[in-house]
C-alpha cells in the first residue's frame, strides 16, 4: 500500500507539474498575440496619422489653388472699381481661411492635427460636436501616445454616432480636454442604438477577438501613466473618462 500511495503521489504530482508548464505556455502565448496584435493596431494608428496629415496637406493645397483664384475675382473688381463688393468677397475668404486652418486650437500642434481632422469628419457626416477644450500647451504625451489617446475614442464616438444617425437623423457628441489641477482630462460622450456589454476596461465583443483592440491601446497609454480609465454605457449613451 505504501507503495501504491507512493506511486500516486508522484503521479499527481508530474500531473500538477506537466498542468502548470501547460498553462504556463498558454499564458505565453495568449500574452505573445495580444502584444502582436497591439503592435498591429500601433502601426495602424500610426499609418493612419501619417494619411490624416497627407489629407490636411492635400485639402490646403486644394485650397491654395481656390485662394489663387478668389484673389484675381478680388483684383477683377478692384480694378473694375467695385470696392464694396471685393470687401464684402475679402471678408467671407478671411472668414473661410479662419474656419478652415484653426476650427480648435489648444496650443497644441498634435492634439490640434488630430481634433480638427475629426472635427471635419464630423462635420462632413453632419454629426454635431459640444466641445470643451483648454490649454494642452504643456501636455507631456508623446506624439503617437496622444494620436492612440485621442483617435481610438472618437473614431469609436464617430462609428457609433453614423448609427444612430441613419436611425434618428440626429446625433451628437460631447467632448472635454482639458488639463486640471496638473491632470488631463479627456472625456467623450456620444450616442450608442444598443446598449454594449464593458468588461476589463474594454467593449466585450461580439465579432471576434479584435473587436475594442482601440481601447486595449488606450488603455496601455493610460496604465504606462498610472492614469484611471472608466468606460460605462447604457441603451443610449456610451461615456468614456480618461485622467492622465
């Protein structure tokens, strides 16, 4: 008998030893493809960054080519001495340039690229914004931190909103950024057609793995800070507060 118990012992022990390499490299593994797949997502956003700026660039230079020609109808009236007209034109071109080049400003080049980009899209799928923004001047994000920060979330509220649009015909979303009391603040509200499930600081899915890998990439810029996320959503709003 002692050698039975002896032997089953060893059994269960070898079967514990062999349970825990097993799940040991499972671990590993799964930790391998989430790193993959963040680093998937990292060159995406940062594809996404570099195509953002070339479309800034592209629309100036459009506008560049419009501005050439506004000025000569300018010019065509002075000449013609059509005085009243040709300040009436000057003042709706300033007017444009204005709206075009500083739509949001919060001294900040980065976080200026990024929000007006996502203003325009807004504007062009007549999605209204409310938004709240301050000084980022002194904001210590890096660059790529703050397209991950601040793209993931809107792209997300944008998504979203495109729904509801098609259903209601009217959809808005509320943003604040600002810096307070030495902390940034970055939160955004926008209107969801179903209520969807958070688990882990993360949208669970319900198309596959990949779906909220946005936010597990927030969510690294966030935990690298040692900064709060807090997500919640009910059968109309989702809400997301960021504080870095």
């Amino acid at each position: 008998m002692q050698n039975v118990f002896l032997f089953l012992s060893v059994g269960l022990v070898a079967i514990n030893l062999i349970l825990m390499e097993f799940m040991q490299n499972t671990i590993e593994k799964e930790e391998r493809i989430k790193i993959a797949v963040l680093t998937e997502q990292n060159q995406k956003n940062r594809i996404a960054d570099y195509q953002d700026r070339e479309e800034i660039y592209e629309r100036q230079r459009r506008k560049m080519h419009d501005y050439r020609n506004q000025l000569s109808t300018i010019q065509t009236l002075i000449k013609n001495g059509h005085t009243d007209e040709a300040l009436s034109f000057t003042q709706k071109l300033t007017e444009s340039i204005a709206v075009e080049m500083s739509a949001i400003n919060t001294n900040h080049p980065v976080v200026n690229a990024v929000l007006n980009q996502k203003y325009r899209s807004m504007q062009e799928k007549h999605i209204a914004v409310i938004l709240k923004v301050g000084d980022l001047q002194e904001i210590c994000l890096e660059e790529e931190e703050i397209v991950i920060l601040l793209s993931n979330l809107l792209d997300n509220a944008i998504r979203e909103s495109e729904k509801v649009l098609k259903n209601t015909g009217k959809a808005v979303i509320h943003l604040k950024l600002e810096c307070e009391d030495h902390k940034l603040i970055f939160a955004i509200r926008n209107p969801v057609t179903e209520k969807v499930e958070i688990e882990n600081d993360t949208i669970k899915s319900k198309r596959g793995d990949h779906h909220g890998i946005g936010l597990l990439n927030v969510k690294a810029v966030v935990d690298k800070y040692g900064g709060d996320m807090v997500l919640s959503c009910d059968e109309n709003e989702f809400k997301a507060v960021v504080i870095l």
